[in-house]
C-alpha cells in the first residue's frame, strides 16, 4: 500500500530532480546516487511491508565529508532527509519519502577501534550487530543487546530503535550499552555525546539520540560498551496447561529475586508454529511455554538452575526441561528465535506488534487480544519478552484479499490502545515510525507532543530529519482524535455526544 | 503504604505564578546536595511537601515515587521486599529525595555493574517551562514512545523542569555479598581491577582506598565464596561499612578544606601520579582527588584522557564546577533549555551559567 505523509508533517519544496541529481553528483560517484525507478525500487520500504514510498532519490555515501555535503544541500533546498541502516525496522522508520533523499548508512561498516582494557569497541553506524560480538569475541568480550534481526540489523538502526532482544531483562536495551555516539546535524556540526568514561558533562543526549528514530541527526560513529561472556549459561523449558500459570511462573521467578538473562513466553500457536518450522522439541499440547535462561558463573548459575526449576514446578508446569550444554539450549532457543518466520509461514502475511503492559495485566490483556481477534477474524499468535512485559502479538492475514491489511492494522491499533489503558505503551522495541505514529496521539498529550517538536527543532529547526515518523503533528492528532478515545476519556469531554 | 502526599496543583500554581512575574526558581528537595553544582539562583520553590510512594509491585521491578519522597523510605520498602536501587545513590544526609537524586544523576559503587541512575529511571512527571504538566515516559521497563525525556532530565540538575514523580526500575539484592581487602598502591590496584573487569566475576565494587584495594562480589552464596577462595585478601570485619563511607564521602580522605575534585575517566586510564592521595571508585572509571590546582588544568587533564572533571566541593562556587562544552555542544545545550523552559526560570545557572 503506499503510504503518504500526512499534509501537516510534508515539507514541500520544487527542486528539480534532475537539477538535484547534478548537485548531488559532485559529490557522490555514480554508483553511489540511485535515481532511476528501477534502482530505487528496492528501497521501497523497510521491514513493515505494508506502508511502502518511492524514495526521490537514494544516497549512498561512504565517508563523512560526503554525508555533510549531502546534508548542507538538503538544508539549503529544503529537502527531507530519511536515514535508512539495513531496513529491517518493523515501525517503518526507515520508509522513504516521496520527494526526499533516503540517506543509506551501509557502507559505513568499518570496526574503527577494540579497546579491550575500557571494555569498548568504536564502530561505523553501518556495521551489523552481530559483527560486533564476533569482532570482540577473541578478548573473550561480547556485545549483550541481540535482536533477533542481529545477523542483518545495524548499530545505527539499533540506537535509532534502542533496540532490545531477548536478553534485555538483565543486560539492558541499546541504551544501557552504548558508551557514546557521533552525531552529524543538519548544519554539518560534528557533535559528540557520551564519553568513554562511565558519564559525561552536560545533559544526557547520549541517551535522548537513543530511540531518536533518526529525527535528530545522522549518527556516524557509535562506541559500545562490551561484556565479559559468560562462564556458561543454561536453559530451562518449562509448557504449562494455561496462561494464567505460566503468567504467575513468571512473577515468581523475579519475585524470587531471580534476574533471568532471557525470559521469554510464547502461546499455543506460537508454540505449534515454532515446532512445526524447526522441530525445537517444544510441547505442542501446551497453553504456554517458558524459556528462563541463567547465565554468569557457574556456581551462581547452577544455584539459580535449581531455585528456577523449583519455581516452574511449584508454578504446576506440564513439562520441563534443562539444557546445560550449548547445543541443546541453541535447539530449545532455536524455536523462539524463529517464531517470526515460524508464524510467517502459516499465513501469506503477518504484522507484528510491540506493545508493553505491567507483567500483573498479562493474563488480561492476552484475553483482550484473542477476543478482538475473534472479532475480526483474524488468528492472533503471541510472542512475549515476558520478563520486561514486552508483548509481540502477531496478527495473520492475507493482503491479497480485499480489505484483510486493513482489518488487520484496525486489529493491531485497538491491540495498541489496550496496552496504553492498562498502564503500557504502543511500543516496547520496535519504535513508533509510520506506523504506529497516530496512537502516539492516544498515549501522549497535545502539551507532550508540542514539547517533543520543541525538542526536536533544538535539533533539527527546519524539519528536515524524516518528516512524519514518531512524533504526530498535533493536525493528524485532531484529526485521528475525532473518531478517538484518549485513555478511556473522549476528546473534548465537554462537548455534548449523541 | 504511606501514600503520602499529593501538591501537584500547588507546584503547578506556583510555577505558573513564577512564569507570569518571569520570577527564577530555585528547586529545592531535601537540601542535601545543595554544595553540588553551580551556585544557582531563584526563589526557593519547596518540592518535599510532593510526597509518597505511588505504586510499587516488586514483582514488575518497577516502583514509582513522587520526588520529595525520602531516598530512606524508598530504600526501606525496597529492602522489605528483597529489592534495591540498582544504582545505590549517595544520600549526603537523611534528607535526601528522590527528586534530587534524579536530579543531580549521581550513582554509588554499584554503578558499573548495575548501572546508573538514568539507566534506572524509566518515566517521570515534570512540570516543564511552560508550566504545563507533562508525562514523559512509562512505568514499564520496556519503552519507546517519544523522545527519552526522562533520561534527558536525569542529571539535569533542576534545569528542565520540576519532576513531579519518577518511575524507576529496580533489583532483586542480591543473596550475599562479601568484601575483600588487598595491600596495594593506586597503579597496582588499577591493574587489578583491570583483570577482574575482563572476566565474569560476581563483582558489585572495585575501589582504592588507603593503600587497599577493596572489592565487593555479590550473588549466590556458593558463587561468592567460590570467587573469593580465588581471589584471597582478608575480609574486613564492617563489610558494608566501607562502601557506605566510600558512597557517603565519610572517609577521611573526603574532609579537609581543599577543593575535592571528581575525574570521571575511561577506567584503564593510567594512574594520576601527581596525586598519590586518592580515593578511586567505579573499577577505575572515578578517581577522587583534592587539588587546589586553578580549573582548567583539570578540565584539560581530564578531557585528554578522555573524560570529564568537576569539582565536586570547596573551591570557589563563583567559577563554574564543570568541565566546559565545545561551542557547538553548548549551542545545543542552549536551544534545548529554550525548548523547555524559555524564560530560564528553573535553577538558572545551576548547570551552567550560560543555562
Ligand atoms: C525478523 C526480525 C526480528 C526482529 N527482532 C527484533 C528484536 O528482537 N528486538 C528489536 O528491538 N528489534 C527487532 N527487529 C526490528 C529491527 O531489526 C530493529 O529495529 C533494528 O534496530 C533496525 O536496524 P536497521 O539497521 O535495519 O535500521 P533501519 O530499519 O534501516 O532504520 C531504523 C531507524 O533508524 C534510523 N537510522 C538508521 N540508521 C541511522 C543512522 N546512522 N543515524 C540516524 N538514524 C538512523 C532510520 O531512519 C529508522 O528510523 C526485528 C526485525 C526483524 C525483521
């Protein structure tokens, strides 16, 4: 479906392309500026499927003089700029804009510098996550934040997203372990934030740029903090007879002061879709499954093993299993890291959701969901970080029948709402984007919106850095409004309804 | 639960007079970190009567508070609970808030291995500039809506706006902790806690201190004990005692008249060699030191190396405390407390002068 900016968030300029194409040229080798419709195709969208735009035009620079030039003659015509790592980002914030230049950061991928004595490493924002943990992996260090995408995402998209992955329940989202980050504004200013030491002087804006989506500059240099690897790692597989246990397994792990490296839950689809695709020995029969890994040392994490075990069994689990060697936990991990695609294969299309809930209203919200399904028609299955209360309902359906993508995302947006009036928010992981920018409407007000645009033109005064993505004009916001419920109150309570 | 205290509509009114007669404020918790920072100037707007723990279910890890709740009560529910601040925040006083906390950013021992207090925060309320109430944010660990506000006022000392309330993410204590002593100089003890860091300790606190290297495992008690039969060194008979006084600034090396300085540095930084009297924290990454030295040298000394300086206590408070910003840094700095706060009323000059 193609997707367009709303009219509020478009920034409109007459530059001739052609004319645009020469300037650019002078800077950028033929090969490095895509304009035919054929070259540009590819860029049409990212991991959101759904939403799609023709980029204006593609830039793909390699060294940072050439990505300020671009940038200072963006400035000067006022065209808008998208930044784009590898495109897997499911929020469509790397979708292109019909009269903007899609700025590619791939070949940005050198390891610039591993400084094992600081625990740090200084990387092109181009470089994939997983390079990074092999890069380091010989001073026996690795880098914890591991999307399930890690074999393709960036680390640029991953501090534009803050990014988190299974195991963020103890080791943090991309913005716990990322040490500092050059950022290239609009104007050319090389801004640098952060430090290598454990803070740095002045406001955090080391912190602010994560999860920034690519609204306040161009990120050219990140240096991540690494861990030691752990000694070992274990993990446990615990199937229950019904959500509701499993929900409580869960609480009463952490409760019991257990910090899991990994604690994640699927349903009974998710669990059927997984076994089906790679035969992980998941119980198919289950309601629910636990997978609760324990790392660090191994006299602390044959300690926790033990508790861990008492508290699935206590909690009534069906089946568990301990894996302690490393071939049988990548087997049981195997199902959960490839529940996406597991899922992908039951139906032509899926659409994937990221809303956070307090962990208490699991059993709630999960009803809430299958109930809205059933209300559409629609098969829902869920994948949960349940650890940090990170929900990945994913809806199926079929975009070649008419009108199944927008039932879907009317599905997915009342999925949104739910998490927001239960105490959570639209997004844990995946950032808003072009997608889920109208129910920011729902979850901040006029005044907070007003003052992330405030914050941003701090950054960016002319708009530029990809119009339309994450923060609602307060237009789309009125408009959106007008058939909306904000947090359970109508808009404008004041005004009589029929 | 003490629910405490709701006076947001009297901050609200307060703030919103102070806007209207352009009058500056100057935020105040429980006094306790009023040495920290800039001298600041304003009319004193009393955040304590804003108070109360607001929900906190320990098995979410999450607990929210309004600023002028007690750092000791929020500590004491927490405890009742198995549960701590992961970033063991100094208190400098029984008085000491929440709020401030937030505000002033500072992290105890703690800090490399379980990070800092703006890794903690996880939402907040404010009252910003416009004295609008805003909430930026969530109660849930896990977040991504909006630009991370919350973080960017953490630290912020009072700049951007009143903090109402903040949410922040906790951790289980862990089972057991012990602590070990070790003879050793500054350099060596740098060396050692280097190694240690490279591998996966159970560690909770890597510190120099009078001619000792101290450090602090925490976990299981199979793991602790384990790690230190390897590790050696003789065990201080008040195991806490140490990383409070070291947390509380009650060691000796903290009294005195001169100027104490605060190096925050990339933690395998060689050793200061001027300044053998030191107290390091952070595995390497704090070195405290006392220097009459004029400003800028350590701001030059410590920027070389790749950090930053201020001076913590002492001094002259007429000069500015912290490591200056490159122009175009400050710039930036600048514009953004125009985007929250316009008229400069929330503790001009606390954080910089230029703020
Ligand atoms: C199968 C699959 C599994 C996934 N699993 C996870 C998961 O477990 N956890 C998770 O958090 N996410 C997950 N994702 C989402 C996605 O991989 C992450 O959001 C990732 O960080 C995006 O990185 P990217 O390089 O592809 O960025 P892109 O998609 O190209 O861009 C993402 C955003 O970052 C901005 N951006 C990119 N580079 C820069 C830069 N250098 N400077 C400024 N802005 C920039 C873009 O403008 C855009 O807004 C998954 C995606 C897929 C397809």
């Amino acid at each position: 479906m193609p997707y367009r900016v709303h009219s509020s968030e478009q920034i409109r300029h007459r530059v001739d392309k052609a004319y645009f194409v020469r300037l650019l040229s002078e800077h950028l080798k033929p090969d490095e500026l895509l304009s035919a419709e054929e070259d540009v195709k590819p860029y049409e969208c990212d991991g959101l499927s759904s939403h799609r735009a023709r980029p204006w035009l593609v830039a793909l620079p390699e060294s940072i003089d050439q990505l300020r030039a671009v940038l200072g003659l963006c400035q000067t015509h006022n065209v808008p700029v998208v930044a784009r790592g590898a495109g897997t980002g499911l929020s469509g914030g790397a979708l292109p804009i019909d009269n903007g230049v899609l700025l590619c950061l791939s070949k940005f991928r050198r390891i610039i510098e591993i400084d094992p004595a600081n625990r740090l490493v200084r990387v092109e924002p181009g470089v994939r996550n997983s390079a990074v943990s092999e890069a380091v992996r010989r001073y026996g260090l690795y880098y914890a934040p591991d999307p399930s995408s890690q074999i393709a995402c960036t680390i640029g998209g991953n501090v534009a997203e803050n990014s988190g992955g299974v195991h963020c329940l103890k080791y943090g989202l991309t913005v716990h372990n990322v040490a500092a980050a050059k950022l290239l504004t609009l104007d050319g200013e090389l801004l640098e934030l952060g430090s290598d030491a454990w803070d740095a002087s002045g406001y955090d804006l080391l912190a602010l740029v994560c999860g920034s989506e690519g609204l306040l500059g161009i990120l050219v240099e990140v240096t991540l903090r690494l861990l030691p690897l752990p000694e070992t790692a274990h993990t446990l597989l615990a199937g229950f007879d019904s959500v509701g246990q499993a929900g409580r397994a869960v609480a009463d792990i952490i409760g019991a002061g257990l910090l899991p490296a990994g604690l994640e839950m699927m349903d009974n689809p998710a669990i059927r879709a997984a076994e089906q695709f790679v035969h992980a020995g998941y119980p198919s029969e289950a309601a629910a499954l636990i997978l609760c890994e324990l790392d660090g040392n191994l006299a602390q994490v044959e300690a926790d093993r033990e508790r861990a075990h008492r508290i699935l069994e206590d909690c009534g689990a069906s089946t568990l299993r301990i894996a302690t060697d490393p071939a049988e936990r990548m087997r049981m991990w195997a199902g959960r890291k490839a529940a996406f695609p597991a899922v992908g294969r039951l139906s032509p299309d899926y659409y994937c959701m990221d809303g956070t809930i307090p962990r208490q209203r699991l059993a709630e919200v999960l009803g809430g969901i299958a109930e809205a399904g059933q209300r559409y028609g629609l098969a829902i299955a869920n994948v949960f970080h349940a650890g940090d209360g990170n929900l990945h309902p994913l809806i199926l359906y079929d975009a070649n029948r008419s009108g199944e993508l927008e039932k879907a995302e009317a599905l997915g947006a009342e999925i949104l709402e739910l998490c927001v009036t239960v105490g959570g928010t639209i997004t844990g992981e995946h950032g808003v984007g072009s997608e889920k920018i109208d129910q920011m409407c729902v979850q901040f007000s006029d005044a907070e919106l007003n003052q992330f645009h405030r914050l941003k033109r701090a950054f960016d005064p002319a708009g530029l850095l990809n119009p339309g993505k994450a923060i609602p004009s307060l237009h789309r916001c009125a408009e959106f409004g007008a058939m909306h419920v904000r947090g359970g109150r109508l808009p404008h309570p004041e005004l009589e309804r029929f | 639960m003490d629910h405490g205290n709701d006076d947001t509509e009297n901050l609200l009114t307060a703030v919103r007079a102070a806007i209207a007669l352009r009058q500056p404020l100057s935020i105040q918790g429980g006094g306790s970190k009023g040495f920290y920072g800039n001298a600041g100037s304003g009319a004193p707007l009393d955040v304590t009567g804003h108070r109360g723990i607001v929900a906190y279910e320990p098995t979410e890890l999450v607990l929210t508070a309004r600023a002028g709740t007690r750092l000791t009560a929020i500590e004491q529910i927490l405890a009742d609970h198995g549960q701590m601040l992961s970033f063991e925040p100094p208190h400098f006083g029984p008085s000491a808030t929440l709020g401030g906390t937030v505000a002033c950013g500072l992290s105890g021992p703690r800090r490399p291995f379980s990070g800092s207090v703006r890794d903690a925060v996880l939402g907040l309320k404010l009252i910003n500039g416009h004295g609008e109430l805003l909430h930026m944010g969530g109660q849930v660990i896990k977040n991504v809506a909006g630009f991370d506000v919350a973080r960017l006022l953490t630290g912020a000392l009072g700049s951007l706006g009143v903090i109402l309330e903040v949410s922040i993410k906790v951790l289980p204590r862990p089972e057991t902790e012990a602590t070990l002593r070790l003879a050793a100089d500054p350099p060596a003890a740098l060396r050692h806690m280097q190694a240690l860091q490279r591998l996966p300790w159970p560690l909770s606190g890597l510190a120099y201190q009078g001619g000792h290297f101290w450090l602090r495992l925490a976990g299981a008690e199979q793991a602790v004990s384990a790690a230190a039969k390897r590790l050696g060194g003789d065990c201080p008979e008040d195991q806490e005692g140490f990383w409070n006084s070291l947390k509380e600034q009650r060691l000796a090396f903290f009294g005195g008249q001169e100027p104490l300085w605060r190096l925050s540095l990339p933690p395998a930084h060689p050793h200061l060699s001027a300044w053998d009297d030191t107290v390091i924290d952070w595995g390497g990454g704090l070195r405290w030191i006392k220097c009459p030295d004029p400003a800028d040298q350590l701001f030059n000394l410590a920027r070389q190396a790749g950090g930053h300086a201020c001076r913590f206590r002492g001094g002259n408070r007429a000069e500015p405390c912290f490591q200056p910003l490159p122009p175009p840094l400050l710039a930036l700095h600048q514009r953004l407390k125009q985007a929250f706060d316009p008229l400069r009323i929330f503790n001009r000059g606390r954080l910089r002068p230029e703020i």
